[in-house]
C-alpha cells in the first residue's frame, strides 16, 4: 500500500527505550519522521541514555522508574519542554495522555503488564513487546483489545498476524511456532548441567536483552510465545507446535484445515516486526537485510528436545492450568534468571526454581490486576526460597 503523506503523524511512547526493542524502535521512528513522531520515553536505569533519547528526539514527557536513579544529575540536562515523572504511576500517566496514540512496550518483565493494561484501557493501540504482559494477564487485557488495536512485536507473532491477516481463525488447523533452538541445541540434559553464562548469552542468530537471551537457551521462552499466542490467537494450546527452525529465516508458519500452510520469511532482524506493529495496516521500507534464497541453500526442521529443555514442558503445564499458574512460571522464571545471570544458581537450577514454585501455588482466576500482582509477589519470594533450598546464596 503506498504511503499516505496527508496523514497526521502517529504519535509514540516507547517504554522501555534503552534496551534492545527499544533501541531498535528509535531507530525505526528516526528513519520515519514523515510517519512517527516520538512523543514520550521510560527508561528503569539508564538515564544516561535516556536523556540522549530525549534529546535527539525532542520529547515532551519522560520517566524513570527506578527510584533509585530518579534524581541522577545527568536528568537536569533532558529538554527544557520535558517533563519528568518517575515510578511506575509515571508510566501509566505516559500511557493514559492525549497525545499518545501508540505505545509501544518494551519493558522486561511482567513489570509491563500495568502499562499494558492501561493503553489498552485508555483506546491506544498497542505495539508489544512486552510478551510477559499477555503471558501473565491474557485474560484481563485479551478482552479490552478492538481488532487491530493490539499488534505484537515478538516476532514470531508478528509473522503470525501477517500470516493470518484476511482469514478467519476458526480456519487454522494448527501454529507452527518456530524457534532458532538457541545456543544448546542438540545438548543433553547432563551437558546442561556445567554450561556457563557466558555459554547461556552467546545466542546464535538474535542479539537481545539478557533476560530473553538466557529464556532463548532454556526454551523457556517459546514456552511463554505459546502462551503468549494461544492468548492473541485464540488458538488451543496443543495446536501450538515448537519447530526448530536454525537459520531463524522462517519467523512461523500457520497451517490451515485445508492443509495449506502459509510461512512468513525474512531476515533476523527485529525492526522489521517492530515497524510493522507502528505502520500497520501500511507498510514501509526498512534498512534490514534481505535475504538471497538463492544463496541461502537449506532450511532445516528439528522437534525441540523436551527431557533437556524441562522448561517447554512446566511452560506447557501453565498455559494447560491457565488462571494464575502462567503467573507463577513467570515470576519465578524472572528470579531463577536472576540468579543465574548474577552466577548464584545453574542453568538446570532455573527450571527446578521454577517448578518448585508453581508446585507450591494455589491456583485462582485470574479477577483483577491487583491480584495477579499479589500473586508475582507471593511467587518471587517462594522462588527465593526455593533457591535457597537448593543452596544457591
Ligand atoms: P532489555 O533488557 O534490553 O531492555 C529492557 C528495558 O526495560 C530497558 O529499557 C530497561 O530499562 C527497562 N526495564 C527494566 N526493568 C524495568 C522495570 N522493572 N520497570 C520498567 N522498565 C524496566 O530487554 P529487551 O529489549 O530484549 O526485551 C524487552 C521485551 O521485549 C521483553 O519482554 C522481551 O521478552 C521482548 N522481546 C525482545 C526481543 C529482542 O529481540 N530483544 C524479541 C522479542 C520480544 P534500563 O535499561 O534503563 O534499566
Ligand atoms: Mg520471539
């Protein structure tokens, strides 16, 4: 669809803006200045990079949400025309003004799921990153979503919205979610056992936070896109298979009941889905590569290996559960990723953590906000425990 230069800018905040989505969607917003116009920006501690943001972007609003750095000095050089909030009610007031039309979330963590919330609340569209939002409280924001007001980044869902945009989901036979197999693909899980963090950061085809990075080499993290898709697709969890796709070209691919299957391909790069979720129904030129098939030789397929990647499997007990439980595998997921990147447990540590603590969980319907967020506190301390019990300090 050409471009339309009559329409007004969309006007961005981007939560989120010092890590790796976020960056990456600056870069996306200065290569579009016709389209987007940044208008707000949360950073947790980097204010550093925050105020360059601001700068460069000439923003009107920005918040820290760590208190801890809410009055770094280097904060007295953001724009005079920048206001400055902090805390997390600063980023739900960032979400909820006027000038806002999209905001896209790209917060670590279920620290996200409030911000989530209120966009979607407030009528915004939602550009998301944040895949712990839906994975957490799919079944409070799934019902505010209008048709086309929430747009995932994670990339795997981005390509499986543009493999489904014109059918109807009551056609789709199954979701073949694909996955690079992270840099332990083809372990054992007694290899597991000695890998290091460096090991665990060095991804093979995505260049991500370290939380996701560390998600991407337990598989944990296509454990949560199941959640997060059978959330956004209405699709059943069993209908939602793992492939193992190395070259990381094929982002994911939906098989329809009449056996055809529509794939959606590209390069390894995170702006494309990015940019899409902020010009959709549009689309624009982007910088990233292109892919040469005729250079590119094989595609290969391998299933996941479910006895070392123990976390597919607790991933898939919570979604199956559902209500509470997908909240507990992701707050005790967060901690034991913690520990882990701060060298206090081992990578097979993460998915005992884990497990233990989703044994010790009552599970509820999910009611409210407030409640899920009862329930992440009450799951990180368990977890803590639960590292201290296996020795961990
Ligand atoms: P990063 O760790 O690179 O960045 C995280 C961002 O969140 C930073 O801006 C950080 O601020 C901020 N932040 C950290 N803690 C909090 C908090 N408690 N409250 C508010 N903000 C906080 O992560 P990524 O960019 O890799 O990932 C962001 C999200 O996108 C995750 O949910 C991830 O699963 C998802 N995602 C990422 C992909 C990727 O390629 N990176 C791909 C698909 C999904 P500061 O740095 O200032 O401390
Ligand atoms: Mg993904």
């Amino acid at each position: 669809m050409p471009q339309d230069h009559s329409a007004p800018r969309l006007r961005v905040a981007i939560l989120g803006c010092t890590g790796s989505i976020g960056a990456q969607a600056l870069d996306v917003c200065r290569r579009h200045p016709d389209e987007l116009e940044v208008v707000a920006l949360s950073a947790h501690s980097r204010t550093a990079e925050l105020v360059a943001n601001a700068r460069e972007f000439g923003i009107r609003r920005a918040v820290v949400t760590d208190p801890a750095h809410a009055s770094d000095p280097v904060l007295n050089e953001l724009p005079v025309i920048c206001a400055l909030s902090t805390g997390k009610e600063g980023v739900l007031d960032l979400v909820r003004h006027d000038d806002v039309d999209c905001v896209l979330n790209a917060i670590v963590g279920s620290a996200g799921l409030e911000a989530s919330h209120a966009a979607l609340c407030a009528g915004k569209r939602l550009a998301l990153a944040n895949k712990e939002s839906l994975v957490v409280g799919g079944d409070l924001l799934m019902p505010l979503a209008a048709p086309g007001q929430l747009l995932p980044v994670d990339s795997e869902h981005n390509a499986i919205f543009q493999c489904l945009m014109g059918d109807n989901t009551r056609d789709v036979h199954c979701i073949w979610l694909t996955c690079s197999g992270g840099p332990f693909f083809g372990r054992t899980e007694t290899d597991l056992a000695s890998v290091t963090v460096h090991d665990a950061l060095a991804h093979p085809t995505w260049n991500m936070g370290a939380k996701i990075t560390i998600d991407s080499a337990t598989l944990m993290n296509k454990g949560l896109e199941r959640i997060e898709a059978m959330h956004l697709f209405g699709v059943p969890l069993d209908d939602i298979r793992v492939l193992i796709q190395r070259q990381s070209k094929i982002h994911s691919m939906v098989e329809f009941v009449d056996g055809s299957v529509i794939a959606h391909l590209g390069a390894s790069d995170m702006r494309i889905p990015i940019q899409f979720a902020l010009s959709y129904p549009e689309r624009w030129s982007t910088p990233a590569p292109r892919v040469d098939f005729r250079q590119l030789g094989s595609l290969e397929f391998a299933a996941p290996d479910p006895d070392a990647f123990s976390c597919l499997a607790l991933a898939e007990r919570a979604g199956r559960e559902g209500r509470t439980l997908p909240c507990v595998l992701n707050a005790a997921n967060e901690v034991a990723v913690d520990a882990f990147l701060h060298e206090r447990c081992s990578f097979v540590d993460i998915a005992r953590v884990v497990e233990a603590t989703m044994d010790a969980h009552r599970i509820e319907d999910v009611e409210s906000i407030q409640q899920l967020r009862a329930i992440d506190i009450w799951a990180r301390e368990r977890a803590r425990y639960a590292l201290s019990s296996l020795g961990c300090a």
